[in-house]
C-alpha cells in the first residue's frame, strides 16, 4: 500500500493542473452545449423572463451583503458575551446562541414573521428577513469566533497584560490577529452558507432570486431551465467569496 501513498505525496508535473482544467472545462462546455441545444424552446420561455431574474438577483446580492455585515457583528458580540463574567449577559448569549443553532432556519423566519414581529407592529417583510437571517448566521459565526479566541495560549493573555495593554488592546492587538488566522476557513464557508440560506426568505413572499424562479417555474412549466439559472446566479454569488478568503488566507500568513 506505500506505493499508493508515495503516488499521492509525489509533486504534480509542471502544465497537470493547466491540462486537467482545460479538459474539465471543455466537457462541462459540451455537456452545457447539449442541455441547451436539447430545449431550445423551453429556454426561450425562461429568457423573456430575464428581467425579473436579474431583479432577483440582485435583491439577493443586497439581501446578502446587509445579512453579511449583520450576523458578523452578532457573532462578535455574542463570542465576546459569552465569555463575559457578568453571568446575566453570559447566560443570555448561550441562550441565543444554542437556541438558534438548535432550530431550522426555516422555523424560525416563519415564527419570527407571523409570530414576533407582528407583536412589535412590524410586517415588513424585507428588513424581517434580514434581521432573522443574520441572527441564524450570527450564532454560528459567534461559536467559531469563540473557538478561535479560546484557541489562543494563555501566555499570550498574560503577556498582553504584562505589558500593560487594556482588555480592548489585548483584543484588538494580540487576540484578533490570531483569531483571524484560525477562523478565516470556516468563516468564508458560513458567509457562503449564508448566501444560500437567504433562498429561504422567499417563504414570506421577499422576492429574491428563489422565489422569482418559483414564480417563473409556475408561468413556463419549464422546472429545470428555470432552475438551473439558478444554481449558476447562486454559484456566481458565492465563488467569489471563497477566492476572496483565499486570498486573506495568503496576506494573513494562514498555515493549513
């Protein structure tokens, strides 16, 4: 079996990956080729419907950045209140975050839209949304934020101490740094999940990219061209999240 294992371990020669994607994408060319030329009539009833997915679209772009900013802010709030010693602010904050990671997203934007907003007489269903997505977002997000401060040395606490640095500077200057290193990964994966996770909001009605395409799919009777826009609208969103980290990982020193 060693023989399998110094294959694997062995460099790749010089133009492999080059030729790999070149023939990776010249049969993702011809299968797309296929699918489109094998329906060209449903594709042309999808298409006059072009405006109303960019429309979508974009309101998923603007869904998503909001939420994105949001859920970060919650999360930071929430790992940093976790580990308060202050037990009132602690002990809310475990609440919020293991209730929420406890219940699907999809229960909670209907029992936070019909259930608690209308309490405080507020029914618009946009900011509703964002505010319910950010706070599922935000749970997960506070959890890897506290596993990230948690991960650094007690050395590097009372070293900051030491010299005399403020619980915020501590933070700020020597704690952050590292948590930044650490959490890049799984982070880019949660604001990923997140751009996907805003395609449940079109159970109340907000008419972002999923429910433009539920709307589409029941004028044209055509299920897989009007999904399948979809899917790449979605990937389009997201693949630029994962370059993006992975270009922090490279500035910020991240070891895998």
């Amino acid at each position: 079996m060693q023989f399998l294992f110094d294959r694997i371990e062995k460099p790749s020669p010089p133009g492999a990956k080059a030729a790999t994607v070149g023939v990776l994408l010249a049969v993702y060319s011809v299968a797309c080729f296929w699918v489109f030329s094998t329906s060209v009539q449903n594709w042309e009833k999808v298409w006059n419907y072009r405006v109303a997915f960019l429309n979508g679209w974009l309101t998923t772009i603007g869904i998503s950045a909001v939420a994105l900013v949001l859920s970060t802010l919650f999360g930071v709030a929430a790992a940093l209140a976790r580990r308060s010693t202050f037990l009132p602010i602690k002990y809310t904050a475990v609440f919020y975050v293991e209730t929420v990671r406890g219940l699907p997203l999809l229960f909670l934007i209907i029992f936070g839209f019909y259930g608690i907003a209308p309490m405080f007489g507020w029914n618009d269903r946009l900011p509703v949304g964002i505010l319910i997505l950010s706070l599922f977002s935000g749970a997960y997000i506070a959890e890897v934020i506290r596993a990230g401060i948690e991960s650094v040395g007690r050395s590097q606490w009372d070293s900051a101490r030491a010299i005399g640095l403020t619980p915020a500077q501590t933070y700020r200057f020597v704690i952050f740094p590292q948590v930044l290193r650490q959490t890049l990964p799984p982070l880019a994966g949660q604001f990923a999940s997140l751009i996907k996770d805003s395609s449940l909001l079109s159970i109340i009605g907000i008419s972002e990219l999923t429910f433009v395409a539920q709307q589409v799919n029941s004028a044209t009777y055509s299920t897989f061209e009007t999904y399948l826009p979809l899917g790449v609208c979605y990937l389009v969103l997201t693949l630029p999240v994962s370059l993006w980290t992975k270009s922090l990982e490279k500035k910020v020193g991240y070891e895998s």
